[in-house]
C-alpha cells in the first residue's frame, strides 16, 4: 500500500536527496459470472470488501456457495447472487461519538499520516464502536469497502454512522442512501446536491466535524444532544 522512493527535496534555499513515502494504487477490474461490470484505481487492500460493497449498493448479496476471488488485477464473483434487503433503522448518536468517530479517521489513519494521499471512511456504533476502518486513495473506493464490510459481516446498515474524510458529494451520499446508512459525518464539506440526497432519503448530513463542533444540514433528530 506504500513504498519508499528516492526524491530530490527543495527546502531552506537547497535542494538534496531524501527519501519519502508513496502511496500505490492498483487497477482491478469486477467480474461477475464472466461479464465485466466496473473497473477501479485503489488502495490493494480489502479488495473483497469492494465487491461486497459493489453488490450491496445494487441491492444484491453471494449466496453462501458463490465464490469471490482476486487474481491478478481481477475481482472474479462466480455463483448465484440474491437480493439485499435493507431495513430502514433508527439509531440515534450522541454527539461526543459523532465527534470521537470523525477524529477517529486521523488516529487510525497511518496511511495518511505517513503520506498524506489516502482517504478514510469508517463505520461505528452509536455506542461508539468503531466497527471497521479503512484507508484508500480513492474516496469513493473507501465508502464502498466500508459498505461492503458491512454486508459481508451481516451487519445492517441503517443501524451504524459513518465517517469519511472526504466531502460529501452527490455520489458520496448517494452510496449511502443504497443501503440505508442513516447518519454520515465528515470532517469536509458537503455540496447542495449532496444535501439534497441526504434529505431526500432521511440521511443525517454532517459536515465541518472537527475542533469540537460540527454543522448539521439535515434531519437533526437523529442526534442526542
């Protein structure tokens, strides 16, 4: 996920050899019974979890027999898919698990720490669990391997938050709104029509989450205060 190269530093009027840490990111291409269905650039880790995560958001799960395999830049999905079905929860989340889940993406996240090119998303209880956490350079791979640990765990989506360090665009939310995440918080902004995905499908919207605070645009309820 990282390696180590030579590189020539400019700093204090002189330029001189040092050494940094580089991201790396992989292509792979999703199969499903043969056929061709996404291709992504990401981190090449949790690569199964994408292809849950693919799955869940098109309303679809393997069944116990279906084979998921990766070889060679190929996410191979061989067996009988069936339909997802997700609930429409309830939870609420107190506003220091809010914040502790937010400032959680920076304690947890090494990756970005040691090179500042990775994205994070994690999932956490409202009891502040954290449930599963991930570093990707591509944000939107990040939300979909969060999702896809979620579907391949059992575990219902609506019932958990999320917190990403990315903003939260339309097509952000919209993966989320797929399987009936609730509450997501980010330490980013949010676009109109990301809010406008979140109030169309009873999302908590919270962005700006850090230092303490945060600013919520839609459906406040959901927070204990």
């Amino acid at each position: 996920m990282i390696v180590e190269r030579e590189i020539h530093c400019f700093q204090g009027g002189k330029t001189e050899r040092c050494r940094d840490k580089i991201a790396v990111e992989e292509e792979y291409e999703l199969y499903i019974n043969g056929s061709r269905q996404a291709s992504y650039m990401c981190s090449p880790n949790n690569i199964e979890e994408l292809a849950y995560g693919f799955l869940a958001e098109r309303g679809l799960k393997p069944k116990s027999t279906t084979q998921i395999r990766i070889e060679n830049g190929k996410i191979k999905v061989d067996g009988e898919l069936v339909e997802a079905f997700f609930t429409r929860g309830e939870s609420r989340f107190p506003v220091e698990k809010i914040i502790s889940a937010v400032e959680a993406l920076y304690t947890r996240g090494s990756a970005f720490r040691e090179t500042g090119a990775f994205h994070g998303a994690l999932c956490f209880m409202p009891s502040g669990e954290v449930l599963f956490h991930v570093e990707d350079v591509s944000r939107h791979c990040a939300v979909d391997k969060c999702i896809g640990f979620l579907a391949k765990s059992n575990i219902e989506p609506s019932a958990v938050g999320f917190a990403v360090s990315c903003r939260l665009t339309k097509s952000i939310v919209e993966k989320l709104a797929s399987v009936g995440v609730r509450l997501v918080a980010s330490k980013a902004a949010p676009t109109l029509q990301g809010i406008q995905v979140a109030e169309q499908n009873g999302i908590t919207l919270i962005g700006f989450a850090r230092n303490n605070r945060f600013n919520i645009y839609t459906h406040p309820e959901r927070i204990i205060f």
